[in-house]
C-alpha cells in the first residue's frame, strides 16, 4: 500500500547569509517542509539562529515550518517561535524535566496553533515516550546526535522506527514518525519501509548536484 513520503530539508549545514535563497530553492524543487534547526549553544554545543531570522524567512517562503527545538527550557520559547511562523514545533523529551512538564509542553503547544512534535535522541527508548504518543502529531526520531551536521547514520534508529510504527498501527494513533540524522539515497528506502513518514535531509540534499531528482526519488520510496 502507498503512502505519502513528505521531505523536509534542514536549514543546517547552509550558511545564514544564504539561507533564504537555498529555502526557497528547496521548495521550488519540491520540497514538502522546511526543517529549521534551532539551537542555543546550551542543550546543543553548537548555536545556529533565533525567532527573528525564523520570522524573516517563515514570511517570504511560502511552505510548512517544521521547527526542531534544541534548546534548554523549551517551554519558556514556544511562543515566540509560534509567533515568527512555526507550523509544526517539535521540542527534545530529553529537555523537559517531570511527566507534568511534558505534558504541560505539548499542550502549549497546541493552544499556540501548531503541530506538536516530541524529539529523541539516540540514547533514549521508545518507552520512555510511550505514554505521549496519543497527544503528539509527530515523534521525530534522532539518528545522530543532534547539534551536528554530515554525521553517519546510527543504526539503532531503526529499531526505534519500527516499534514506533508497532504501536501506531496497534492504538491506531495519528503522530507522524520524522528521521533526522544521516538520511541520504542509500539509506531512506529502509527507514521508509519502517514506517518514517518525513525525512530530514541536511548535508546530503546540500551538497547534492540535482535537488529536484533527489527529493523526486525520496517522495517515490512511498509508492
């Protein structure tokens, strides 16, 4: 049975200066989503940019923002990303501190109008999230550790797939299952077949020569 691929290029590893033009390249090329990698220099070691170039670009490309928080204390930061045009926010489990956090997160979240996106690295388990899956739209599955770009695929990241796609195909829930981390041509015939729903491509849609025949190709893993 076929089922819709959606990609969702990263912002990172593209210069700041040339950002506005490689997205709008992007979605000239068929680009589903715009992935925007924000990082404070604190959850993360690196630091890329903030809601007001977020605001800025959200205004002039004309696509859903799929905003990945890696940022410490995310909750105090949600509105302000709703506010510069984030669709879809997605924040790290691994930031949030207590059950009640969580949840408190994810409703936020939703009362600001977005997509809420829960985020895991490849340390954390499945089960460690499992009681939040009837309340989030999308789980977004680390396959490298977030904060870097052009890192290899971890193989581990499979097995979170499948038994994400396990129980949503058992409760019957609706969240998105996202890739994020060393996804190229090689490998995204597998993770689709997983069950991933959005693949996140950051070094290898940057530097590939042909943009449109690549995602072209990732889209048809779905037929």
């Amino acid at each position: 049975m076929s089922k819709q691929v959606l990609i969702s290029p990263s912002t990172d590893p593209c210069p700041l200066a040339d950002l506005l033009e490689y997205s709008k390249n992007l979605i000239y090329n068929g680009a589903d989503w715009l992935h925007c990698d924000i990082m404070d220099g604190k959850f993360v070691p690196a630091k890329t940019f903030d809601e007001i170039v977020l605001s800025l670009l959200s205004k002039r490309v004309n696509t859903t923002i799929d905003v990945h928080l890696m940022v410490e204390d995310p909750l105090d930061r949600l509105p302000a990303f709703a506010r510069a045009g984030a669709n879809v926010i997605t924040v790290h489990f691994e930031a949030i501190k207590g059950t009640i956090a969580v949840i408190n997160t994810i409703n936020k979240i939703h009362e600001l109008g977005c997509k809420a996106g829960l985020a895991i690295k490849p340390d954390t388990k499945v089960s460690a999230i499992e009681n939040y899956l009837p309340f989030v739209d999308l789980v977004l599955v680390m396959s490298v550790e977030p904060g870097k770009s052009g890192q290899q695929f971890m193989i581990n990241a499979t097995s979170k797939i499948a038994e994400l796609n396990a129980i949503r195909e058992r409760e019957k829930y609706n969240y998105l299952i996202e890739v994020d981390g060393g996804i190229n041509k090689q490998n995204a015939g597998t993770v689709v077949s997983l069950g991933a729903d959005v693949l996140v491509l950051g070094s290898a849609m940057y530097s590939a020569p042909d943009k449109h025949e690549l995602i072209r190709y990732l889209k048809s893993l779905g037929d």
